[in-house]
C-alpha cells in the first residue's frame, strides 16, 4: 500500500501493478502508458492529467478519486468501477 505518497509527473510506462492500494496519494500527470494493472485501488486520490494509453485494467476500483483530463486511448479492460 502507497499512503499518503506525492507520485507527481512519475514515469510508469510498461510497468505491471497487482494487488496496490494508493490511498491518499497525489498522482498528477503520471504515465501508466502500456502498463497493466489488476485489482488495484485508487483510494481519496488527486489525479489530473494521469494516462492510461494502451493499459490494461482489471479489476480495478477508483474511490473518491479527483480526476480530470484522463487519457484512455485503447483502454482494456473489464469490472472498471
């Protein structure tokens, strides 16, 4: 679990993430561009201009998120909440 953390303009391109809680982390302009990311949660995070691109997201759950200009180009993924 990342709690509290300041992940700002971070580079996580072709990066692979399973089982992570972000709790209370700043996550802006981050870069999950090829990146795959199963049962992961997005917990009271601030998150503007954070990228997907090509990522595949499964099971994955955004609560209480602040989030504006997502890029999701190709997105795939199933049981998004």
């Amino acid at each position: 679990m990342f709690d509290a953390c300041d992940f700002s303009n971070t580079e996580w391109i072709n990066s692979s993430f399973h089982r992570v809680i972000f709790k209370n982390c700043h996550l802006t302009g981050i870069n999950f561009a090829d990146s795959y990311l199963n049962h992961c949660q997005f917990i009271n995070c601030t998150m503007p201009y954070i990228s997907f691109n090509f990522s595949k997201i499964c099971l994955t759950h955004f609560f209480l998120v602040i989030y504006y200009h997502l890029n999701f180009l190709i997105l795939i993924g199933n049981n998004l909440n």
